[in-house]
C-alpha cells in the first residue's frame, strides 16, 4: 500500500475511533458520594445524579456540579487525546528522523 493509502487509512481509523469514543463513558463521583456524574471521553453528559442532601442548597449543589463535572472532562479528554495519540501513531508512515510520537 501506497502512503497515500496509508494516510487514508490512518484518517479512518481515526474517525472510527472519535466514533467509538462517543459511547465510551467517564464515571466521576464527587469526594463523599453526594454527586454522580457520568460523561463520554467525547465530552458529552450522559447522567448526573444528586443526592438529595444536596437539593438544599444551591450554591453548594453549583459547587458540586461544577467540581465533578470537570473532573469527569478532564478525565474524559485525557482518553480521548490518548486514543488519538495511538491512532495516529500506529497509521504514520516509517520516516526516518520524524519520531514525534516517540
């Protein structure tokens, strides 16, 4: 196969991939159970479950979602870049000197 060929299958290797992380979840928990959330590593919120505990206090709730849901994103990001890491590093083509997936 040509590197053309190659370069083109690398490219769709790497949409199947964004596609398959679209249904690959994040769970995060805030530190005492009281908030559940769950994200796709493509950055989506599928679910987020609160105590009731926390439904008396707003500001406290916003603190909550706000903590946990960007902890789950972080996360989530951080397998996303990583799958794509590997994606893009098994379908480059062998060239000498060009090791910036090393």
């Amino acid at each position: 196969m040509g590197m053309m060929g190659k370069i083109k299958e690398a490219q769709q290797k790497a949409e199947d991939t964004k596609k398959r992380l679209e249904t690959v979840y994040i769970d995060e928990k805030s530190n005492d159970n009281l908030l559940e959330v769950a994200v796709s590593v493509a950055g989506a919120v599928k679910k987020i479950n609160i105590s009731d505990e926390l439904l008396e206090d707003k500001e406290q709730l916003e603190d909550y979602l706000i903590l946990t849901l960007n902890k789950a994103l972080a996360r989530a990001k951080a397998s996303y870049d990583q799958e794509l890491a590997a994606v893009a590093k098994e379908g480059m083509p062998d060239i000498p000197g060009l090791d910036m997936f090393k």
